[in-house]
C-alpha cells in the first residue's frame, strides 16, 4: 500500500515535484522515520472566557446537505446511527478496469425545485450539490420562500469551497478540445469551471451581497470556510453566512487520479467495508461525493428574527504541518497545535471536550498520526469519545468537514453518536473509545470535528447546545 520511494527521488518538504511518482500519502500516508522539526509537546495555555457578546457568538440556525443518503438531515443521520454503509459499486461510468471499483457514489439525485432546468444543464454535480444544499439550509433556518424578500441581502454571505473544483466539467472540456478543437468548447465553461463559482452562484440565486469568496485547502476546506465565515460575523461585516463545502470526483479523472496516487482502499470483494479507520487491515480511503452547509448568524440576528437555534459555533483554528505536500507528520505536532489554539478561540478548556468527530480517512499513517496529535491534548483517553463519519460515507474530500459538522451538531442535539463501523482488528495504540460497530448514548458538553488536507492543511471548529 505504501508508495516508497529510492532516497535519490525523494521529494522534499520545497521541493516536492522532484519526485517524479509523488506519493500522495496525506490520503494514504507512509509514516515518517524522522523529523528535524520541533517535536515537543505544545504548551498548555489557560482558556479565556467564551464569548458573550450577542453580536460576536455565533449560532446555528440551519442544515443542509446533499448525500449517499439522500438530501434530508435527520434521515442521513438516521442512517449514520444505523451503521449503514453507503459505499457501493460505481455504476456512473464503466470502472472495471480500475484496480477500485467502487466509491460513496451519490444515485436518483434531482435539483427538481432548486434549479431552474436551463441553468441545471450548464452546471457539474459538484455546483448542483452547493446549490441544494444551500437553499435546504435557508429553508431549515426558517429563510425559505418569501422570507428572502424580508432580509437585508447585503448583510448576508456566501463561502462555500470546493477541493477538487468543478473537475467533471473541466474533464469533459479537455476531452472535446481534444476531439474536436477550440472552436467546439462552450464558452460557459471557463466561467463555470473556477473554483469560486460554488459561492458566486449561490449568491447570485439568492441575491446575497456580503461576504462572498471560495476557500479551497484540499480535505480540510469545509472547517476552514466556517472558521472564515465566524469571523465575518464577528467582525461585524456580515450578520449571517452560508458556509460549507461541495464535492463531485466519482468520475474517470477523479479515480483514475486517487488510484495513481495509490490513496484507495482496493478491497473490491467487499465494498462495504472497505472503509475501515483504526482498523489494522485498513489500505486506504473510499471516495466520497456531496455537500454540507451551515446557517451560520449571530445571536443578535438570530434572536431579532426568532430564528430556531440549533446549536452554537465556539470557535475553530486552521494552520499547516510545514512539513511534506502530502505526508502528515507522523507525531500529530501540527494537530495538536491546532486543537488547542480551536480551544483559545473557542474559551473552552480540553477538560470541557468529551466528543471528537475525528477526520480518520482509513489510511494507514493518517489515522494515527492524528491520534497522535489528539493524545498530546487529551491526556485522559478515557474521558473521550471520538467517531469516524468516513467508515460510512466515505471521504467526500472538500466537503467532508461540512457532512462532518452536520453529524458532529447532531450528535450535540440528540445525544446519539454513530458508530464508527468496520472495525474488526483495531489498532491497540488508540486508546480512545471509538464508538465501535454500534451507536452509543452521549450527552456531548462540547465537541471538536477536526479535517485534515493536502499540502499540511489542519483544520478544528467547535460546538456546543446553545445555552443562553
């Protein structure tokens, strides 16, 4: 599983194209033997006081999504609780040929109500599922229909990234220049193909003037467009932001380039439980697809408008490994780093942490490098429960955090957390609960969902029950 690499062709950390197979093993990482970096732990510092200031906390009001199990919130979580897999043979394009056969693909998946049909035509999956699931979060806030006529537009805000972009349509634009020449591409394609479209055209639907931009940092995108959007509210720039992520790669280019890279698991036989984090027999993540969007206001705005609170927003942090374009460092120093400078913003102390819905791709180095990091916080393990939403769903890349957080608030406010499925040979070193195979009851105080990407991209957002 592993893509090792002669000492001659390594890349390193500046240099990573030297390598001329490069390793993508911050999807399926190599453990690392060594470091030159800084290794000691990182410093505990005492958490300052939540906010409480109306205008700068930030509340949930509304979900929405788009996924293997459908487009409503309680039935994907539903099935989350019910240890279902969603991972199934691809049957979008002929994938025989391809050493992994299968994937987290979304099926009868329809914008009927969403998308006019003549923009529906020029769009790719990945822009359909953002705009979707962005509509069903305003209508989950109590913002749908006519409500939208009442609001000022120019204080609301759009960020909605992507990790892979718009790939479907950029593919398919490569494959005609390619048969047929210039003179046959549509002109729609470059402006639809940019990454900040998932935004841009939500915001155009809606008319939302505030804050508007697409963040893309591989894997980890979704936790850092909630971290930006937060402080577009705190700030006071904005009073209410749509903020997520959105994904579509279940497609030729998209697998062929994972399977290149050697990042997925291959266990064709079994589809099902191919996603398997902290499993011994992992060998590697399952693709995923879809979109996951928060309502996110300030308590001020949302008290004014007698908006249902479903949670709150604590705070978040993003930084980066500066060690390797696709290996994480294998002692977690980096995600320690980040959880607790999620705690200082948040004001919440690691005592006050009993849940973590943790990134755990089903790699082989990924899933305990990050234990790694989340060992130098919690010193108690017994004190923590920690799940893996991937085990079912797959790793639907840049929009992984979003479906993540939607599972992490429900969790919050059903006090059920979803088994972390397939784990039949875990890992002795985890130590932490992991909710294995079956669903556990757990009156969550406050939780942490972390996301991880490509390039040494860390990402923590936290939330609790609203309380006033």
């Amino acid at each position: 599983m592993q893509a090792l690499q002669p000492s001659s062709l390594r890349a390193s950390p500046l240099n990573p194209l030297k390598n001329p197979k490069p390793n993508v093993s911050r999807l399926v990482p190599r453990p690392t033997k060594r470091f030159s970096s800084i290794t000691a732990s990182p410093p505990t510092v005492s958490a300052p006081k939540r906010q409480k200031d109306p205008k700068k906390r930030v509340v949930i009001t509304g979900m929405g999504l788009v996924s293997v199990f459908g487009n409503d919130v309680d039935a994907y979580y539903d099935k989350l609780l019910a240890g279902e897999s969603g991972i199934g043979f691809i049957d979008r394009f002929d994938a025989s040929k391809f050493p992994t056969r299968f994937a987290g693909q979304i099926r009868g998946f329809s914008s009927e109500g969403y998308i006019d049909g003549k923009n529906d035509r020029r769009l790719d999956d990945c822009l359909r599922y953002c705009i979707v699931a962005g509509k069903k979060a305003l209508e989950d806030a109590d913002l749908g229909g006519d409500k939208l006529s009442k609001i000022n537009k120019e204080r609301y805000g759009v960020l909605v990234g992507t990790g892979m972009g718009v790939i479907t349509l950029f593919s398919d634009g490569i494959q005609n220049l390619i048969k047929r020449g210039y003179r046959k591409l549509t002109p729609s394609l470059i402006p639809y193909a940019i990454t900040n479209m998932s935004s841009a055209l939500l915001a155009i639907d809606l008319g939302f003037m505030g804050p508007n931009y697409s963040i893309s940092s591989a894997c980890a995108t979704s936790n850092y467009c909630f971290y930006a959007a937060a402080n577009h509210i705190r700030r006071g720039e904005a009073e209410l932001m749509i903020a997520g992520g959105t994904e579509a790669a279940i497609i030729p280019l998209g697998l062929g380039g994972f399977v290149a890279s050697r990042a997925l698991s291959q266990r064709n036989d079994d589809p099902r439980t191919a996603s398997r984090p902290w499993d011994k027999d992992r060998d590697g993540f399952v693709l995923g697809e879809g979109a996951g969007v928060l309502v996110m206001e300030s308590l001020e705005h949302a008290t004014k408008r007698g908006a249902p609170v479903i949670a709150e927003y604590l705070g978040g942090a993003v930084n980066c490994d500066a060690h390797h374009i696709t290996d994480p460092r294998a002692d977690g120093f980096g995600v320690s780093l980040c959880i607790q400078k999620s705690f200082e913003d948040a004001g919440v102390s690691h005592e006050e942490v009993n849940y973590i819905n943790a990134h755990a791709t089903s790699t082989l180095a990924g899933d305990l490098a990050e234990i790694n990091g989340i060992k130098k916080v919690f010193k108690n393990t017994s004190g923590i429960k920690i799940n893996a939403t991937k085990s079912m769903i797959g790793h639907c890349l840049g929009a992984a955090g979003g479906l993540e957080a939607i599972a992490t608030v429900k969790a919050i406010t059903t006090g059920w957390l979803h088994p972390t499925i397939n784990q039949f040979n875990p890992e002795s070193s985890v130590e932490f609960d992991t909710v294995a195979n079956e669903k556990q009851q757990h009156e969550v105080n406050v939780a942490i969902s972390n996301s991880f990407g490509s390039g040494g991209h860390n990402s923590v957002v936290a939330f609790s029950a609203f309380k006033l």
